[in-house]
C-alpha cells in the first residue's frame, strides 16, 4: 500500500503552467533549476545586454529563491517554457513594481541562445502584458534596452511600447557607455490595439 501511493506522488508534476501560450506557457520559478539560472547568468553571449557583471554561484542563486517571498511585493518573476521541447529557456516578469501609482518595469531574456529570433520574446511579453493590466490591473508598463540590443527593443516597438527618451551613457558595455532606449505602455494604448485587431 505504501509503495503504491508513493508512485501516485511521484506522478504529480512538480509546477502547473501559470499562464498558457501557443508556443509558450509562463511558470513560477522553481529551485529545481538553480543550477540553469546560474548557467543563464553567466553566459557572456546572454548576460552582455542584462549586465549580470557579476559572477552568480550556486548558492547564491539558492539564497535568492529563500528571499523571494519577501520581493514579491514589488517584484514577479516568471519561467519561459517551451512547450515543444518541454524545457524552460528563459525568464521574464515584472520589477520595481509601484502598486499605488500602477507601474511596473517589465524585463525579459532568454537564456538558451538557440531560441533567439523565434518570436518567443514577442509571444511572452504579450502574454506578461495581458497579465500586468488584466490580472495585476497595472496602468503603465515601462522598460528599457541598449540602442545596440536591436532585439529588445524592436520587440517592444512591434508590440506597442512608444518610445519615452534616451538616456545618454545609460550603460557600460564592452568598454563603451552606451545609450539606452527607454519605452512605455499604457494600458489604454494597448486596450485600444487589442480593439482594432478584433474589429
């Protein structure tokens, strides 16, 4: 009797897709994957644009999943899984969250290189959007990348972000300060774009 509702336990999934996509579903992040978060932040191809500068080890990557229940006031942060492959590939969410004045700072990446220019990114920052102002009921998204990650910000240009400014020498990279693109998106914006795809 012991041995069988053991394997009943063992069949229960681990974590539940918290928000469904089409190539893509969002899950909370699990300690199971400790040792990948520490291999995303330390790639140099993956952490150039993020400036993760600072090496991240296993066990301080273990540490941040012990304080994450004191940050989810003003920070959520989500797993990219991709459903095919069935594997988690990066991670998104939202950070610096203002819940009196309804802003957050929405951040992405993905962390296996090979799923670069899919349209994943631009599949997961819609669905983050749709749950900052539907679920979270946010008014205001904002973010910003290097005028030289072409990636970023061509995504958040294709999805509705409106440029707000460019913060000169905003970011240090490769030995240069760079300029960095900031954009926003307000609620009523993308309510309006989701209106006009539908009629």
């Amino acid at each position: 009797m012991a041995e069988k509702e053991k394997s009943t336990d063992e069949s229960i999934p681990e974590a539940f897709p918290f928000i469904r996509g089409k190539t893509i579903d969002l899950y909370p992040r699990n300690s199971k994957y400790a040792k990948l978060y520490v291999k995303w932040k330390n790639d140099p191809k993956v952490r150039k644009y993020a400036r993760n500068v600072v090496p991240r080890t296993l066990e301080q990557q273990k540490k941040r999943f012990e304080e994450r229940g004191e940050r989810f006031r003003d920070h959520i942060s989500l797993d990219i899984w991709h459903k095919k492959d069935n594997k988690p590939i990066g991670n998104l969410g939202l950070g610096h969250i203002d819940w009196i004045n309804g802003w957050g700072n929405a951040f992405l990446f993905i962390g296996e290189p090979e799923y670069w220019n899919k349209n994943i990114a631009t599949e997961a920052t819609e669905l983050l959007i749709e749950y900052a102002f539907n679920e979270l009921n946010l008014n205001k998204l904002q973010g910003g990348a290097a005028i030289e990650n072409i990636g970023s910000w061509t995504v958040a240009k294709k999805i509705g972000f409106k440029l707000e400014g460019i913060r000169k020498h905003s970011m240090y990279v490769d030995g240069k300060y760079l300029d960095v693109k900031t954009h926003c998106l307000l609620k009523e914006d993308w309510v309006k774009s989701r209106k006009l795809k539908d009629s």
